[in-house]
C-alpha cells in the first residue's frame, strides 16, 4: 500500500512526497484509514521508531480546519525534544496547507513567544504538559474548542509523573473531542488514561504489547561494576564506525561518563536536564548531522531523539523501570534497518535480564568483553580501509610530491605501510599491550578476571529495590520534608518527577506523598537518602527554590526556615489551609455517538 490509497489530500501527499514517503509503516497504515473515516478515540501500541508522529499527525492535518484561527488539535509529549520533533514534522507534512500553523509550547524558553504563537491563530499546538498547564493558568491558551488530543509517549509520561497534570489537562477540554493515545508499553497506569478519557476505543497492536523491535540484536556483557567504564571504552573501540546512544541513569552520571569519554579522545557529549535549551540543541544538531559519533544520554533527554542510522544503543546500566529499556532499544534499527542494544550487568544484576527478556519477549545473548588483541585487530583493518578509501586532492599535494617522495626514496613500499598505520595505530597497541580480561562470570563465582589500566570511581548505583506506593505511612520508609507546597505549584507528579530526574531512583521507590499549603512531605526507601539529602539540598522549581530534608519527629524539617517554619512548629503533618480537592478526576465522555 501506498500513501496515496489510504485517502490523504493532494497537498499532504505533496509534502509527504517531498520527504521522500512512499510506503505507511505498518502502524500508520492500520492507524491513518480509521482515523481519517471515523471520529472515534484510538489506542496505538508501537515501538519507538515506527512512526507514530505520522500516525497521529497526518489524519489530524486532513481534520483541522486551517481557515478558523483557534486551537483545534491538541499533541501532549513528555519532553522538550520530543515537543519540538512533532512539532516540526507536522510543520512539514502540513507545508502545502495554505494558513496551516503549528504553536509548538515547552518550559526553559520564552513563554511571550509562544504566547505570540497561539495569538497568529495556531490550530495545532505541541505542548510538554507542564508549560501548558502554566499557560492554561495564565489564560494564554484556550482549549474549549479543541476536537482532537493527542497523547504520545503517554506510557513514559506516566512514568515521569505527569499523571496529575494530565488530568488537569483533559478535564480542561470539551467532552466531545477525539482522544487519541500512542503508546510504546501498555503499563495498568495507561490502561486506566485510556478507560478514564476514552469510549471504546479502536485498539491497534504493532507486534505485541511491550515487545521489542525484530531487528534488534539484545546483548549483555557481564563484569563488575568497577570496570563498567573499561568495558564500554572497549565495545567503542571493537566498533571503529559506531553512531550510538550511551544511556545512564543520572543526569551526574551522564556527565561523568561523558567526560571521561572526551578526556579519552572520544567523540562524544552528554545531553541531560542541567545543560540550557541551547546547548541541547547544538549538541542535538551535531547528532543529526552525524559529526558527533556518541551521545551519552539521560532517559528523559534522550526522549525526543528521532535519528536514523543508530547502530549501537549502550545500557551503562540498567534503567530502573525495566519497560524503560522498550524505549531505549528503540532508537536503533529504524526504517527497517538492524541495530543492536547491548547491556553492561554485574554478576548480581544478571538477574534482571530475565526480567527484561519477559518484557520485550526477546532473548539475549551473552557476549565476551572483547580483549586488546581483538580491538587492535579491528582498528587496524578499519584503518586500512579508511586509508583506501580516502579521496586524494591531488591538485592540491601535486606540489610537494616531489620533495616527499625524495625524503621517502630509501624505504621500501613495505616499510612506509608500516610506519603510516603505525603513526595512527600505535596508540591502540600501546593502551592495550598490559589490558587484563574484564569478564565477570554471570554466577557470581569470581570477582573479575581483570581491568585496564588504572580503576575508575563507578558511576553507577547497582540495583534499586522498593515498593509500591501505598495509601497509608510505611515504617519502612523514610519520611522527607520539602519547604514547599500547594501554595508555589507544587503537585505529587511535580514531586515524583524533580526527585526521580535529581537522584536517578525510581518513581517506585516513592512512597506516600502529603501536599499542604506551604510545605509536603514525601516516603522513599532508605536506602537512598543519603542521595535524595545530597541532590535534593538546593532544587529550582518553576523559579523558586526547592529544598528536601529529613522530616523531624514532630514531621516538619530538621532545620528551620524561613519557608513554612509556623506550620512545622505544629508538630504534626498538618496543613495550614484548605487542601486541594483530591475527587476522581472528570472529562469521561458521554453520549458520544
């Protein structure tokens, strides 16, 4: 099937032909048909990488009426990167759709800009949840007519804690409108969005539920955590020609691993929350145009990252929502291409793989961290052919041929080769010649066979377990105190997501959460609070300062503040006003017909 038999418009069809789109991936040509014939919700189950935007974007460009000015379709995207992605793809879809505009809305840039974006008549916005709920408050965006709501990534929003600032959302539009939801994984949480805002949805599975894109090759290397960093130089290193992806937990632990990389002469750069708006760009402009050969990358960050050609995607560590490893093995082997995402575990974490192989319903193979011999031999060949295949300017050396040739006159052909490949390929040798073996045995019977040179502080922070979050205070936890509350913004998503992006724990390992006026407090397993103390100390929250620290006995923080001192004072997790309503949240539809 082509894209001009699925029922697009002359000028859609135009611009897809500018792209260079000839054929509907199988998601788009299962989706695009029924959205495009009906005004029925719709729930797409897709990996990353399958092309959803268009899924979404190009029966919602056949729907808006571009000659009415007013927000009419709706796209909520977890991150900034992501937000801007769909904003240009459906900017280029719509190119030839005459008063066609697309307001593209995301915190950490200018909100009078934006604002200016929705005043041109915008009909489509791409919005991070946050920003939009800033702007719905400043009544800068009005969404009482808007007919379609699209939520991508809606498992991955979740799990960042947008959970409450989606309902804010959908509770704010019409009841009528189309709700259409895409999704990598089907997790409970995005099970109860779908039945919550939709009537009897139109489902759509693209292989099965949570499972792994066929032409991904899943591998796993174990060694011990402190020679992570050496194992990964090594895989870089087997792999001369690599375009690959390096997920970390933290966005502390991005930065070190990056640093190290680009002390070691790699060309690579982090992308996570701590860098501006700017510097994610250019470090995401150079990605694209493929002059930056590795991107270590948080998972957060990494969310808007739409790049063809991915080989490798690198697992420093385990992400701690194992359906988080769906998305992340996702950036490689798009456009029906191969790729290959490879795991770093110790012989404690073996165990783990099991639990992701349930997930993505693939099996991995264990692979043996390659020895100096195998990499020099490598290089060397990738060096030979590099050499050959390099383009001479021969107009521009013709000039010094001669004098070069004479200074060379007394070696033979066998002789140059040799110190040519030796002038690039020494260092290899010389890094390698004392290199031990780094394979841990998976059974945990030994304690590494070995390291490189020197040992590196570990980055990372071994396995995270923790429970659920419950209803009532669990002794098992330890409680928190957070100077501010109802009063500055603050939500149990906004929590869950500042502490989890700032630590690197998982949003299981929160527990139960209490929001008053001018104060919370929060529960997470004890194990992490020395980290939670550490990250948590001096935090900017929508411009206001944000600090965690241990609850007293009486329930209020350990040190006095300005901030909520009165309210602690008190002795117990009491608010000072009025809590906000906590009711079921509204916006189910009825009576659609």
């Amino acid at each position: 099937m082509k894209f001009s038999e699925i029922g697009l418009s002359e000028e859609t069809l135009s611009a897809l032909n500018d792209l260079g789109f000839e054929k509907p991936t199988q998601i788009q040509e299962e989706a695009i048909p029924q959205l495009l014939e009906t005004e029925r919700d719709l729930v797409g189950l897709a990996q990353t990488g399958t092309g959803k935007t268009a899924s979404f974007g190009l029966p919602m460009i056949e729907k808006v009426d571009f000659n009415k000015s007013h927000v009419q379709a709706l796209v909520i995207a977890p991150t900034r990167e992501l937000c801007v992605q769909i904003s240009k793809d459906i900017q280029d879809f719509a190119k030839y759709h005459k008063n066609a505009k697309v307001a593209t809305i995301y915190g950490g840039a200018s909100i009078d800009k934006q604002a200016r974006e929705i005043k041109r008549g915008a009909q489509i916005v791409s919005a991070t949840p946050g920003r939009l709920i800033d702007m719905i408050k400043r009544r800068l965006v009005n969404l009482k007519d808007v007919e379609i709501v699209v939520l991508d990534e809606a498992d991955e929003m979740l799990n960042m804690g947008f959970k409450e600032d989606i309902d804010s959302i959908l509770d704010g539009t019409p009841e009528d409108k189309s709700v259409w939801l895409f999704s990598a994984t089907m997790p409970k949480d995005v099970a109860k969005i779908a039945k919550t805002y939709m009537e009897n949805p139109i489902e759509i599975t693209v292989g099965s539920k949570n499972s792994s894109n066929e032409n991904i090759t899943h591998e796993y290397y174990c060694v011990q955590n402190r020679n992570r960093y050496y194992a990964l130089k090594r895989v870089l290193d087997i792999n001369p020609n690599i375009y690959g992806l390096v997920f970390c937990r933290t966005k502390r632990e991005t930065q070190e691993v990056a640093d190290k990389l680009m002390r070691d002469g790699y060309n690579a750069e982090p992308l996570h929350g701590d860098l501006s708006q700017m510097q994610r760009d250019k470090v995401m402009e150079k990605f694209r145009d493929k002059t930056l050969q590795i991107l270590v990358a948080t998972d957060v960050a990494a969310r808007g990252i739409d790049v063809d050609d991915i080989t490798h995607v690198i697992n420093y560590n385990l992400p701690d929502d194992i359906e988080n490893y769906t998305h992340r093995s996702g950036r490689t082997a798009r456009a029906g291409k191969h790729g290959v995402s490879l795991v770093f575990v110790t012989p404690k974490e073996v165990y783990r793989i099991k639990q992701v192989e349930k997930v993505i319903q693939k099996k991995f193979s264990l692979e043996e961290v390659p020895s100096g011999e195998d990499i020099c031999r490598e290089q060397l060949f990738a060096l030979v052919d590099n050499i050959k295949r390099i383009e001479i300017k021969e107009d521009q050396i013709d000039d010094y041929l001669p004098t070069i040739m004479e200074l060379f006159e007394d070696y033979s052909k066998e002789e140059l080769i040799k110190r040519f490949v030796g002038a690039e390929f020494n260092k290899f040798l010389e890094y390698y010649e004392r290199s031990g073996d780094l394979n841990a045995d998976p059974k945990g019977k030994d304690e590494g066979r070995g390291r490189d040179r020197g040992r590196d502080r570990d980055g990372g922070r071994g396995r995270d377990r923790g429970r659920g979050r419950g209803k009532g205070r669990d002794d098992n936890k330890e409680r928190f105190f957070v100077n501010l509350g109802l009063s500055a913004g603050l939500n149990k998503g906004a929590i869950v997501r500042l502490v989890c992006n700032e630590t690197g724990i998982s949003s299981a390992d929160i527990g139960r959460i209490d929001l008053f006026n001018e104060f919370s407090f929060f529960d997470a397993d004890p194990q992490h609070k020395d980290v939670i103390l550490d990250r948590g100390a001096n935090m900017d929250y929508d411009g206001k300062r944000m600090k965690i620290e241990l609850a007293g006995k009486g329930g209020g923080g350990k040190s006095k503040g300005k901030r909520g001192g009165k309210d602690r004072s008190r002795g117990g997790d009491q608010p000072t006003g009025k809590r906000r309503s906590g009711g079921k949240k509204g916006g189910r539809r009825k009576g659609r017909k």
